[in-house]
C-alpha cells in the first residue's frame, strides 16, 4: 500500500489517485541522498554477505544434518540464542529506573 501510495500526487491536506513519478525524481536528483542510498545498499550486501552467506549457512547445515544427539544440538541452539536474550532483558532492566523515575514525579 505504501508503494502505492507514493506514486499519487498530494498537497498539504489531501491525497489525489493520479499517477505521477514527481515523488522519485525529487528523491533522485539529488546527488547526496543517491549517494547515501548507495551507500546504505553496500554497507547492507557487506553485512549480509559476513552473516548469512558465510556463518550462518554453514552452522545451520552443521546443526541440521551433522549433530545427531539431541541434546548436543539443544545445547548448541542455547548457545547461539542466549545472547541474545541476555540482550533483551538488559534492556528491559535499564528502562526500570526510568519508569520509577517517571511514577515519583508524577505522584509527588
């Protein structure tokens, strides 16, 4: 829908159903934004292709047709996603402080 939507032409208020490119070829004209969309595409190959095309592939093969105990794969599993998790829930820890900060001055 969003991609619909971006090719109709709009004012300030409302949006008309008629087809135009005016929305493209102001983002594209200019030289700063292609560069940055350039530059945002690279660095997301580079990032992809270090992730998924290498490691990942290859720990999800080994996990799948190599591991044959259970245990040793629920183990490996733990081990890749823990992490993770860990990650979460620090972030959810340090919003705590704020949170009570926020409910004492509303209350006092």
């Amino acid at each position: 829908m969003v991609i619909v939507v971006s090719f109709f032409d709009f004012d300030h208020t409302e949006y008309r159903s008629t087809f135009i490119l005016d929305n493209y070829q102001e983002i594209f004209s200019s030289e700063t934004t292609v560069r940055l969309y350039l530059s945002s595409l690279k660095f997301a190959a580079i990032v992809w292709a270090i992730t998924f095309g290498g490691r990942l592939y290859l720990l999800a093969n080994y996990l799948v047709f190599h591991v044959r105990s259970l245990l040793i794969k629920i183990g490996l599993f733990l081990l890749c996603s823990v992490p993770f998790w860990t990650s979460t829930i620090i972030r959810m820890i340090s919003w705590i402080p704020f949170w009570v900060g926020m409910a004492c001055s509303i209350r006092c």
